[in-house]
C-alpha cells in the first residue's frame, strides 16, 4: 500500500486501474487484498487523512472478537493487519480525497473525480464508504459560518498558524486534549472547553492535561460555548454557560473538536437506488442500480443486511469477480484459484 504522500499534487492524465475503491476502512482495505489477488488492480480514495474508517475515527482501543481466526484484537491492530496483507500488491491510496461527481464513458468505463481534482479512469467501482464521508460535527451557531477558517476552526492543519495566539480548544475527546496539549507549546494561551468534568480521551492525555493545568501551562473550562462575540469580522470572545450562569472567554481563535459526523455527500447524487442513506445492492454480485458500480459494506442495503467488518470482507470478495468481467471483458471467467498460484505465493510470502 502506497499513501499518496501530498494531496495538493493533482496528476496531468487520469489515473487509468481497474477498479477504483472509494474508502479505506476495513472493507476497502480487504478488498484492495481481493482485487490483487484475482489480478485486478485498484486504487483507494478516502476523505479522511488516514486509513482505518470507523474502526480507527471511533473506537480504535476496542477489542474485536468477530473476526475469523483472530480470537481477539483491538480494531487498530485489525487495520494494521488488513495493511499488512494488502502490502504485496502495493495498492496507492489517496488520502483526503473525496470523490465528487462520476460519469460512464462510451466506452462503458468511467471518469471519477475527487474534490481535490484527482481523476481516475477505471473499469469499475467499488463504494466502501461505510455511512458516508466523515465530516466534522460543527457549532450549531450561525455567527460561527462566517469565521470558518479564519477564527473558527474544526481541524488543525498547522500548529504555527496558532503561534502567540489565545485559543480555546473545545471538546472532551482525544482529538481536543491532544491538540490543547501540542497547541500549549505554540500558543500564547490554550484554554480547553467542555460541558462537563469527565472526558471519552485516553486516560493518558487526560493525565498529561491535568499535570499541564497544574503547571500553569493552560487552563481548562467546563461549560458550553452558547455564543461567539465578533468584532469587525474577528472573533473577540466567547459567551460561556456554566452551572452557575454565563461567563465571557476571551478568545482569538476556536477549535471545536467534536469529532466527526457521516454524510453521503455526493455519491447521493450519482442516481444510485438508496434507502436510508444506504445503496441498494443486488446480493448475487453486491452491484448497485448502475452496473459497473459496486456497494460494499456498512454502505450496502439489501435485507438482513448486518453492519458487520465480516460481512462486509464476504460483499466485496463477491463483488470484484463481477467487476472483473468489466475489467477484462474477453476473459470467461476470474482464475478463482489463483491463490494456489507460485508467482502470487512468491509476492504475498516476500512482502510477509
Ligand atoms: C463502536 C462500534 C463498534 C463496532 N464493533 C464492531 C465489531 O466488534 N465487529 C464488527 O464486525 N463490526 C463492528 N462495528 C461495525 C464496523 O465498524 C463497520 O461494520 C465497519 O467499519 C464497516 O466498514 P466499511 O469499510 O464498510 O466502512 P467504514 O469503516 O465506515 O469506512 C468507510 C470509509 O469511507 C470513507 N468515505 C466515505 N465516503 C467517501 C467519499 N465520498 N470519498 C472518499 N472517502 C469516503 C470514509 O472516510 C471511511 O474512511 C462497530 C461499529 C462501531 C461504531
């Protein structure tokens, strides 16, 4: 698995494979392994800024125990091992990419385009994009739109951008406790804030917060941001409720750090049959409305469906034999034992 190190380098061509896997989370991840092994090949898009999906944005330290011949393992050693085995084919992944608008060709194969201008042109598709892109759960208040960016923020791109600033990092997960600590080293003054005492971060980093707070090194807050003050179009301060009633913060700069929310986002748009923000799916092959493009995982709908890693391996192994027949029109069928082949052997057993 290769990451795509720079996301902001847009390819001259498109980017021509067989089967492009929108989202990298357990499933994309299997089906990547899949795809190489029946001698497809493929590359992922993901919109987030790392691969794991759920397993690694919601509950890493969980322990899994439904996985076949793993008796138990946290998801994040799941996501590691489902790189490990996808490794000997050396699979690209374009991280912070979503895909935006797809079009079918004369030829029958597609153009897709990602948000950041990537384009691919692939014989098939393969949606594994769990509930829909991750995208940041925002303050609900209208005065923060117009500071998006500039004073109201929902991710850190740099810390130096917060240098001799006063900032207030809201949230309670590991997320806002790890940016207030990395931020405290830069920033003029670090303030964190949330609605009650207890916190869903690591024990660590909340240990390592307290010991900062002791230290002076920056403060901590609980109460609920209930409205920002802007002056001349620059955030000033922040209205706080607390238990005893409302306090002013004075604030430059706000993260909000409320972890992230799912949305289908464009794929809705791409004429496939959905039901409940899922994509109907046909359960002999997992191909959606428009053949060529395939629904794998938390994404598919069809009755019964389990939202379950294990289901979803099975989906996508189904899935890619059909997307082959686009790939290779003039084959007759997937060399469905080529797991027994010495080259495939050879290439697994040396990246092993
Ligand atoms: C708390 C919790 C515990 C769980 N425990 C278990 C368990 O023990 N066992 C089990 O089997 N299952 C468990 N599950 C369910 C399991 O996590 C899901 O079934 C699994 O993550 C689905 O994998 P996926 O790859 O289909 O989707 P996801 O993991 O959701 O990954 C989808 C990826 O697609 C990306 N994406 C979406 N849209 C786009 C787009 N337009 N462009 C680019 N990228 C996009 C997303 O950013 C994401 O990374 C649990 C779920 C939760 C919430």
């Amino acid at each position: 698995m290769t990451v795509a190190a720079d996301p902001s380098s847009v390819p001259t061509s498109p980017i021509r494979t067989d089967v492009l896997i929108v989202g990298a989370g357990p499933v994309g991840l299997f089906a990547a392994f899949e795809a190489g092994v029946i001698g497809l090949t493929c590359q992922i898009v993901d919109i987030l800024g790392r691969v794991g999906g759920q397993c690694i944005e919601l509950y890493p330290d969980k322990p899994i125990y439904d996985i076949p011949a793993i008796p138990s393992c946290t998801s994040r050693e799941l996501v590691e091992r489902l790189l490990a085995q996808c490794k000997p084919f050396d699979v690209p992944i374009h991280l912070e990419q979503r895909v935006d608008t797809v079009e079918q060709r004369d030829d029958g194969r597609w153009t897709v385009r990602t948000q950041r201008g990537l384009v691919f042109d692939v014989a098939a598709i393969l949606l594994a994009a769990g509930n829909g892109a991750f995208v940041p759960q925002k303050l609900g208040l209208p005065e923060a739109v117009p500071l998006e960016k500039r004073h109201v923020h929902y991710s850190v791109p740099r810390l130096a951008d917060f240098a001799d600033k006063n900032v207030v990092v809201a949230g309670g997960g590991d997320s806002a406790l790890d940016w207030a600590l990395a931020l405290r080293k830069v920033a003029r003054r670090v303030t964190l804030v949330h609605r009650r005492a207890g916190f869903s971060a690591a024990d660590s980093s909340v240990e390592l917060m307290r010991r900062a707070v002791e230290a002076g090194e920056m403060d901590f807050i609980v109460g609920a941001i209930a409205a920002l003050d802007v002056e001349d179009g620059a955030l000033r301060s922040l209205t706080l409720r607390q238990i005893d009633g409302e306090t002013q913060l004075e604030a430059e700069h706000l993260i909000a750090l409320y972890g992230l929310v799912a949305d289908l986002g464009p794929i809705a748009q791409w004429g496939l049959k959905i039901h409940g923000g899922r994509i109907d799916v046909d359960t002999s092959n997992y191909e959606s409305s428009r053949p060529g493009i395939f629904a794998v995982g938390d994404i598919a709908n069809y009755p019964n469906k389990q939202k379950l890693i294990l289901s979803g391996f099975h989906e996508a192994s189904l899935a890619l034999r059909k997307a082959y027949a686009y790939a290779y029109p003039d084959k007759k069928r997937v060399h469905v034992h080529s797991s027994y082949d010495t080259k495939l052997a050879e290439k697994i057993g040396a990246a092993g």
